[in-house]
C-alpha cells in the first residue's frame, strides 16, 4: 500500500488507502477476512444505510445530536443507500458473526463522508464513526433489523409480483388446455386421464399457496431489533429512540415496521428468517416439480413423451446438430437447489444464537437476500420462457392416450376389477389397443366401448360406466 494514511483504533495504527471512505477497524476486517471475496448484498447496505439516516434524524430529534452532524450523516448515509458508496464496503461476507465490521464499514463511510460535507478531511473525526453514525445503536440490534428491513423490501419489490405473475401465467394456459386430455401417470407409470389444465392448475395452486405461506410471516418480519443496543436491554439507547427511527423508516419505505416485542429473542434468534426461509425452500421445491414436469413432458421429441414442445431458445450441443434442451427448466432446477442450500446454511446459522447473540448474521443475511433474487429471477424466467410459449403436441397426446390400456380403468365398476386387468395383460400382451380387446371379452363394438371408455368423462368425478 504505497498510497495510504494512518488511522488509530483501540488496537494502534492502521494504514488505509488514501481515498477509502472507510477507516481502521474495516481495514482490519479487510485483511483478517479473505475468506470468499464475496459482499455483503446491495439491497441490505441499501436497508442498513436507510436505517443509519433515520437513526442520525432521530437523535436530532431527541436532543441528542446536533442539527449539523445530524443533518451530514444522514445525508451521506442516504447516498450509501443509493449505492453511491458501494465501492467502499470490501468486508466478506464471512467475518464477524455480529457483522460488526459491516457494521462498522457503514459508520466509518458515512463518518468521513459527513466529514467532507462539512467541510473536513477523510479520516478527520470531525464526524465520529461511534459517538455520531452509532449513537444510541449497536451492531447486535442494527444488523439483525436491516437483514429484516432488506429482506422485506425484497419480497416486495421482487418476489411477491414474480410469483403472481407466475401464477397468473399458469391460469391463462390452464384455461387454454382446459379440454386436452391425456395420459394421467404416477410413479412415472401410465394412469388414468387427466386434462393438461387440470395439471397445469395444480402447478398453480402450488404457487398460490407458496405466495400465501411468505405473505404469512411478512407481519413477523416487520419487527425490528433496534432500541436493543448491546444485548436486548437497550442500555445507552434513549427510550423513545426505536420508535423515532422506525417512524422515520416507516415514511421512507412506505411499510408498516414496528419495534420487536421482546428484543432478547430477536437478536439471539433470527428466526424468522429461518421461518421465511423455509417457506422459499418450499416454494423452491415446488418450482422444482413444475420445472421437471415440464422437461419429462417436452423429453424427446422423437424417443420421449413430447407431449409438450417448450420454445427453443439456443442450440443444444457442442457435437450433435440440431439438439435443442430444456435450457430454462435446467436454469431454475439449479436456481431451486441453490435455495433449498441456502436454507440449510441459514438453519445452522440460525442455531449459532448464544445467550444474548447470534453469531451467524452476515451469512444469514446473503442466504436470504440471494435466495429471493434468485427465486425470483427463476421464477419469472420460467414463466415467460417455457410456461408461456410452450406448445402442445395435440395428435400426440391423443395418440398416446389411447394406446394406454388403463383406461379400462372406467370400466372396471361395470365388469369388475380381475376381469379389467385381465383384458389389460392380454392387450399388452398382445399389443392391440384397449378398445379391440374389450370389444371381445364383452362381446360388444369398438364404438360402443369408445361411448363408455371417454377419457374427458374419465378427467371428472363420477362412475362412468356404471356398476356391476
């Protein structure tokens, strides 16, 4: 470092580059914690700078800091929230597992940068990291609020209308196959009819009940551990300082935050984020059935079911001419795993909670916020490139439904259950369809057995062909 100035700490001298907004105790995060090279996301230094603006408006308010300093934090700490600042912010993302040196990173970017709005030097203490950005705030209440903050704006402004128009786009093609019928199949075996919109409009139940499930731990994810400070009591916080952020913040972000009602679990226990977790991980699994739905009905075409042909969007093969894959199915089956990885990570994390603190925060935090963006992002990608343009290869489907000798299955009320399957092995065995081998065991037509044996009849409730 050729180009540095020499900051103090409690710890003694530390050399900082010259230009880093940031100051001695993120340097020595830097050089303590090459771990990954990855940061922490956009979207929570974007919660935590928000949260330090409304924190240095407060203390104003409350008499405690004055107007000026007060009035240069939260500006700088306003351009944090913009992303003005990214550069500045070098800590990983494994480090401290209060993320006090995230924390830290923040106060000491927003310090000097306060500084040089009033006219002083980086590194000047004009405006103090801890006695000015920190007032009435630890990182043990901070950083669990804006993990909570940042998540929620995230479901918001990402997830919830991803997975509404997800389900919006599997209603209109349920609509559209309302009429198709095929083959039913379970344990991957051929079953009785279905119709495509009836598989289809289970796809999207899915999704309404994954929607409902996250919406449903949104009012806990809106408490905030701040006015906790060091361990829950809030020891050197004003007593109507919570509440003054979190007006401020309510203003701001147009949410409905609130001040968490016992301040010892929420910041020893993130487990909210965990609940929410969970309920990605759930809905990451269900976009894992559809996702592979989609890819079995599309397998082929010309050696698989190829009941479906999904939109081709790039060549397939390095060595096989014309080969086109189920690229987008692929892409968030991987996207999926990656979620259901994270949430196992934030569960060990979530447990890393000892007596009055957590000590896996920042993971937690790029667990839950790369879990949104990528669910999200998978989630609309399916959508608008597989679900949305995907055709149905209609001779086909009908093709292979009635060469599927379950379908006797509509008769069986009628014949009887041993008599059923054995007109099913002799048309396997046999290779002739269902309808020419019933026509003989029952001495009947193959039109009058097709007028008994309707697959759309079969896609409903009810006893077809009568009882014996």
């Amino acid at each position: 470092m050729n180009d540095y100035r020499v900051e103090e700490d409690s710890l003694g001298s530390v050399r900082v580059p010259s230009d880093a907004l940031y100051g001695a105790q993120t340097q020595r995060a830097v050089e303590n914690f090459s771990i990954s090279g990855l940061r922490m996301p956009r979207n929570f230094i974007w919660a935590l700078g928000h949260i330090k603006s409304a924190a240095a408006r407060a203390n104003a308010g409350l008499g405690l800091l004055r107007n000026d300093i007060a009035d240069a934090v939260a500006r700088a700490a306003e351009e944090v929230a913009e992303g003005k600042w990214d550069g500045h912010f070098p800590v990983d993302v494994f480090q401290t597992g209060s993320a006090t040196s995230t924390n830290m990173n923040a106060n000491e970017v927003i310090a000097n940068r306060a500084a040089q709005m009033l006219g002083a030097d980086i590194g000047s203490r004009k405006v103090h990291p801890n006695d000015h950005v920190n007032l009435c705030q630890s990182s043990n209440d901070i950083i669990p609020s804006a993990i909570h903050v940042s998540a929620l704006a995230q479901l918001h402004s990402l997830l919830f209308s991803a997975l509404s128009h997800l389900h919006n786009t599997l209603l209109e093609r349920a609509r559209d196959c309302r009429n198709i019928v095929k083959t039913g199949r379970t344990h991957l075996m051929d079953a009785t009819p279905v119709t495509l919109g009836q598989e289809i409009d289970g796809w999207a139940y899915q999704i309404s009940q994954s929607i409902e499930r996250i919406e449903s731990c949104c009012a806990r994810l809106s408490q905030l551990a701040i006015g906790g400070t060091a361990v829950g009591t809030g020891l050197n916080a004003h007593p109507d300082f919570a509440k003054s952020v979190i007006d401020i913040l309510n203003k701001r972000t147009g949410f409905s935050f609130a001040e968490a009602e016992n301040h010892f679990a929420a910041q020893a226990s993130p487990d909210t984020i965990l609940e929410l977790s969970g309920h990605l991980k759930t809905a990451a699994s269900a976009l894992i059935k559809i996702s592979g739905d989609l890819r079995l009905m599309n397998s082929g075409p010309a050696a698989g079911l190829g009941e479906i042909s999904l939109p081709d969007l790039q060549p397939g093969s390095s060595i096989m001419p014309g080969k086109v894959n189920p690229v987008v199915c692929e892409s968030a089956l991987m996207a999926c795993a990656q979620v259901i990885g994270n949430d196992t990570t934030i569960a060990i994390c979530a447990g890393m909670g000892a007596f009055e603190l957590n000590t896996g925060m920042p993971l937690i935090a790029y667990g839950i916020l790369q879990s949104i963006t990528i669910l999200a992002n998978a989630v609309t990608m399916l959508a608008d490139k597989a679900v949305a343009g995907f055709t149905v290869n209609e001779s086909h489907l009908s093709e292979l439904l009635w060469r599927n000798p379950i379908l006797i299955t509509g008769l069986a009320p009628k014949i009887g259950y041993d008599r059923a399957a054995d007109i099913v092995k002799r048309a396997r065995a046999e290779k002739k369809s269902i309808n020419e081998i019933a026509a003989e065991e029952l001495k009947m037509t193959p039109n009058e057995i097709e007028k008994l044996i309707d697959p759309l009849k079969m896609t409903g409730k009810g006893i077809i062909g009568g009882l014996l």
